[in-house]
C-alpha cells in the first residue's frame, strides 16, 4: 500500500477508536489499544466498508486482529 | 433525513457549535445499539440540540428502569428511548416460532406483555421524561413461510398483536411514544435493513441504513418534543410548484397535472397541502412578476394549492434571503420555524448563508419525481398532537396578512383597534384543553414569560389544586377567529400569587389583549385571596420581547428566590386597566367555581 493511502487507513482506524494516530503500528491490536474492543471493532467494519465501498466478509471481519491485516485486506480488496 | 458518510458526521461533530441547547437522552436495549449514535447527535444538531447519550447498560431495560444498571434514569434526562428487540428477548417468538406449540407461544407473549409493562411502571416512578419506544418489527421471513399471511395466529400477526399491546400500555403511561420500527423496515427494505453479520458478531442486528434510518425516525420525535417543529413552508414558483417558467413558458405553457413532468408537480402540492392540512403555515417565494404567478393559482384548474392556502406572498425580483425576512416579520415567526423549498441550488446555498436559522430543502427539478417523497420524508413539521386550531391555522394567519393591510392605511391607532371590534374570552383549562395548553408551553418562545415547558401531565397535577388558576385566551374580531392565543397560570400561597407562566402567541400582539388578559387573571387570583402579584421574567435567547412586560403594567421589580427578574404589583395599590376597545368574557368552570 502506497505512503499516502497508509496515511489514511491509519486515520480512519485512529479515529474510530479514538486514539492519536502515531499509536497505530504494526503491533497495533485489541491487545495494546484499550478502546479496541468488539464494539469499536464493528464500527472499524462499518467506517472501513463505507470509506473504501467494499462488503467485508465475514472471515475478514474476525481476521482483523492486528493493524497490518487491516492494511493487507484493504489492500487486497482494492486490487 | 439522509446522511452523509460517517467520516463527515464525525467531522461535524467534532466542531465547536454555539447557542445547542443540551438534550441528555437515556437508551435502554437488549442489543448492541451504539452504532446510532453518531446519526442521533447529527440529526439534534440540525435541530439546535447537543443530544447526550446515555447508554443503559447493555440487556438491563429493566434494571435499568428499577435504578439499577448504570443508574441513567431519573438522572435529568429528557427523553428516554427504549429497544426491546424481540429476538434477542424472545427466542420463541424471533426465531423458534414454528416450533413453539400454541399454548407456548401465549404463555410467551404474556411474559413479553408482563415485561413491557413492568418496565414502564418502574419507569414512570422513577422519571417523568417522555418515553420513545421502538416497537417490533414484523419477520420479513415469518416461520410458516407463505402459510404465514393466512394464519389467525401467524408469526407476523402475534408481532402485530404485540405492538398493539404496546401502543396501549404507552398510551396509558401518558407522555409516552409508539416509535413504529416497522415503517423503518418498510422504508429501507428487509435485506438492507439487518446486516446479519453485525447480529452474529456483535449482537448489533441493524445494519447502517438501518440505524440511519432508527435515528432519523427517533430524531423526529426528540425535534417535536423539544419544540423544535417548524411551522411555515416557504415555496419557490417556478419547477418546484409546477414544471417550467412561467414568465417564458406562460400561462398556459408552464406542466401542472396531466403528464409527467406535470403529474409530479401536482402531486407535490398535494403532499403541500397535506402539511397546510396539519397546520403548517403556506407562503410564497419567487422570482417572477406578481401577477402571473397569481394568475396561474386563479386559473388553472390543475392546481391543488389555491390562493386561499397561502398565508404570505412574496413574488418580485428582490433577492430571496430578503423577502424570507419579510414573510417572517408578516406572519410573526420566528427564522428557525421556517423551511425554504427551492429547486436552484443558488437561492438554496443564499438563504443558507444568508439564513442559517431556516431549513432548507434542495428540489431538483431534473428529478421531479422524488421531490413529493423528499417533502413527505422530512418530518420537519412533525408534532406530537394535532389540535383543530393546527387544523385552522392557515386560514388565521391568512386573515392577519388581511388585518395587518387595513392597518397600514389606517391613520390613527385607536380608531384602527376599536374598528376591529376585538372580543376575548379568558376561559379556565378544563381536560380536554391540557393538549393544547402543553402545546403551547411548549412551541411559544418569544412572549413568554418564563418559558417553563410544562407537560400534559405537570399541568393536569397543577390543575387539580384549587388555589391554582388556569387560564387559557382566545380572540376574535370581524376578520375571524384567532382560536386560543394565550395561557396564564398563576399560583396562590397565602397572600401572595405567583405567575408561573405567561404566554401569547405572537399574532396577537400590538392589540392591548396582554393588558386585558393579565388583568383577568390577575382578578381571578385575587379572588382567591392572592393580593400581591408576583411574577418573574427569565430572559432567553427568544424572548426578549417581554423584557418589560411587568414594568410596563406598573410592577416594582423586587429580589426574590427563584430564577429571573422579580416583579410585583400590590392589589392595593394599583390595578391593571383592560383597553376601552376590547370586550373580554370570563367563562369559568362550573365546579372550579363551587370549589372556591
């Protein structure tokens, strides 16, 4: 994924759950982000659905346990 | 409404906004529900309300409502919504329901029934908030597939027979609402509605269209109780009453009825009308020449809004923005209970620059087709009642522009008020007027007094007390009848009889009728024993209008416990004299009367 459009992946998860976006790297996970729980990990689903107008299937969903899944999903899903 | 993309509303929100006045809201669920949020707070803030949120905690309704759970009722709230969202409660009746023997699926719905009104009852004890409850929604895909529809005790007609249990129960609670979830589902679709995935992962059933569509419906019902109804519907000419120009296409030339396009305009003014119907306020706004605008509404038969359903007309080449002014300073409404409907995208961006207070509504003429849908969605003019004198208020209106011309060329103002041969009737609330009376503490901010927004409930509790007086006005001359236009309440402790609440509607002013109305009042409390009249001016953003009110009754102002400017007028000492010109009837009630 290029620099500009990690850029603002990273945004859009930093403003879903609320934090800077500098606390979004590659250990980024429910683990390390307090507000990162099942909640704000379906509203994620919903801003990332809308912002790239893509259906994310349910395996996605669950495989969406650390920052750079999300990346490769976006990634791959705008192939 | 329709919304933007979740990065705008958060973007929105974010922003710092002056003068929202605060609305905490308690939501009590079975299910995930916060993903409403964000739409909630978006739809109040275009309706000048910073909406809180507090979420119960998650399948508690009912400890909730008992104190328990995270404590969010009775904590000041000003609406509380309830999701009971059956499958999630009911496995029987959400899911299993073909399965369920009959006698179960009884016994099930009176343990629904049994909850519901457990809820509400502890509810109620703990908070006098308005409820908004979201009713069932019908199985799209009921249990017994086809043979559903002609089951006596199908799986949709116990869903049904559900709701109408809960509509009664609210109804009985008093001050609490039937949210119908089921036109929600209707309006979005069944498949677009859930999102399937959302329920299995995170006990969330709706999808973003789905909890779109539950904010915009529960918006609508927050803008309505708090006041926030519009009332005028200011209508652009030219493709958006009827398909063409006028000034170009003529008379004749301009598409009203018939064919499409015409067949869509028309049917837009009915869906107008409809509105004028409720009591909502009709002008006109265009740029064209005075006289075929009128000449299209005289002749031609296709139209469905006629002259006699606009209460102001404002057709010239003055700029828009301008002529809004003008219609509101005629009518006597205030910008924020209008909403200015245009198909240019021009004049709607001038008058939301121009206008921020006035709603606007975008009417492209390349999609006619939608537009009577866009106006009937909008639930702008939405209320909790609907009174006759909703029912009268455009032709009263249209009778003041009539009063207001005789005036400008009267020369002398006495002459002019005694012309008008004015009658009141200061009449005590009974039962049936507590509707209005709450709709008027609620929806009058400029004369007002106090601006204390008592509801049905508050006031039938103040009622029941003999030392406290009631009274509602109501005006007509030889132009019409202006219905009720006014409500004092006034309270008497001893000696001393307080104005609780003072308020006249704003069509009425510049008449003397206040002076008359107060000294009323204040007559019928004396006759209680309350000598000394006191009352307080608590200044809003709105009402400066009655800023002297008192003073200018020959009141002292004085310190006194309770908010606002104090004032006093001693019986003793000076009374309040009703104008020579207005003829005023006391109609008591008979038993208020024996009760003194």
């Amino acid at each position: 994924m290029e620099q500009a459009a990690e850029q603002k992946l990273k945004s859009i998860v930093a403003r879903v759950l609320q934090v800077d976006a500098a606390t979004i790297n590659e250990g980024a996970s429910p683990a390390t982000i307090a507000s990162w729980d099942s909640l704000t990990h379906m509203q994620l689903v919903f801003a990332l659905e809308e912002e790239y107008g893509v259906t994310l299937t349910e395996h996605q969903i669950a495989d969406m346990t650390v920052y750079p899944r999300i990346v490769a999903i976006i990634d791959g899903m705008n192939q | 409404m329709t919304f933007p993309r979740l990065a705008e509303i958060e973007t929105e929100l974010a922003l710092p906004a002056n003068d929202l006045v605060s609305f905490p809201c308690a939501f009590l669920r079975n299910v995930t529900l916060e993903g409403v949020a964000p739409y909630m707070r978006y739809a109040a803030r275009r309706d000048g309300l910073d909406l809180e949120l507090r979420w119960g905690a998650y399948d508690n309704i009912l400890q909730e409502a008992l104190g328990g759970g995270s404590g969010v009722v009775g904590s000041g709230e000003r609406a509380i919504v309830v999701s009971l969202w059956l499958p999630a409660f009911s496995e029987q009746l959400g899911l299993a329901f073909a399965q369920a023997k009959p006698a179960e699926v009884e016994a099930e719905v009176a343990r629904v029934q049994e909850y519901i009104a457990a809820t509400l009852c502890a509810l109620r004890a703990r908070s006098a908030a308005p409820i908004l409850w979201l009713g069932f929604e019908p199985p799209a895909w009921p249990s017994y597939g086809i043979l559903d529809a002609t089951m006596s005790h199908g799986h949709r007609a116990v869903i049904r027979g559900l709701n109408a249990y809960l509509a009664t129960e609210l109804a009985s609670a008093g001050n609490a609402w039937f949210i119908d979830s089921a036109q929600c589902l209707e309006r979005v679709g069944a498949r677009q509605f859930y999102d399937w995935r959302y329920w299995y992962m995170a006990h969330s059933p709706f999808s973003r269209a789905g909890m779109a569509e539950l904010a915009s419906e529960i918006g609508k019902h927050v803008r309505a109780l708090a006041g926030r109804t519009r009332k005028c519907l200011v209508l652009d000419c030219d493709n958006t009453l009827w398909g063409g120009i006028v000034g170009e296409d003529g008379i004749d030339g301009i598409r009203i009825g018939g064919e499409h396009p015409g067949s869509s305009y028309r049917e837009f003014q009915q869906e107008a009308l409809n509105l004028y119907s409720r009591g909502v306020i009709l002008a006109l706004c265009s740029k064209n020449n005075h006289d075929d605008v009128l000449e299209v509404f005289r002749t031609r038969p296709e139209m469905i809004l006629r002259e006699e359903h606009i209460s102001s007309i404002r057709v010239n080449w003055q700029d828009k923005a301008t002529n809004i002014r003008e219609i509101a300073a005629e009518l006597n409404i205030g910008l924020d209970s209008m909403v200015f409907a245009d198909d240019s995208e021009f004049e709607i961006n001038l008058v939301r620059s121009e206008l921020p207070e006035v709603e606007t509504m975008l009417l492209p003429a390349a999609q006619s087709a939608e537009n009577r849908a866009r106006l009937a969605s909008c639930g702008l003019f939405d209320a909790m009642a609907l009174t006759d004198e909703d029912r009268a208020r455009g032709q009263m209106y249209r009778a003041e522009v009539a009063r207001q011309t005789l005036r400008a060329h009267a020369t002398d103002m006495g002459e002019y008020l005694a012309s008008l041969e004015m009658r009141i009737v200061v009449q005590e609330v009974g039962d049936d007027d507590l509707d209005r009376v709450a709709q008027l503490c609620l929806r009058t901010n400029q004369f007002n007094l106090t601006t204390h927004r008592h509801t049905r409930d508050e006031l039938a509790a103040i009622a029941a007390k003999p030392a406290n007086s009631l009274h509602l006005l109501k005006l007509s001359d030889r132009y019409g009848d202006y219905g009720t236009i006014g409500f004092c309440m006034t309270m008497v402790q001893g000696a001393e009889a307080i104005v609780d609440t003072f308020l006249m509607s704003c069509r009425a002013l510049g008449r003397g009728v206040e002076t008359a109305f107060l000294a009323t009042c204040a007559a019928a409390a004396h006759r209680k024993g309350g000598t000394v009249l006191r009352g307080a001016y608590i200044p809003t953003k709105k009402n400066a209008l009655v800023a002297d009110f008192y003073p200018r009754h020959g009141f002292q102002p004085i310190e006194r416990e309770g908010a606002g400017q104090w004032y006093e007028l001693d019986w003793n000492l000076g009374r309040i004299a009703v104008p020579p010109y207005l003829t005023v009837t006391v109609q008591e009630m008979r038993e208020a009367t024996e009760r003194v």
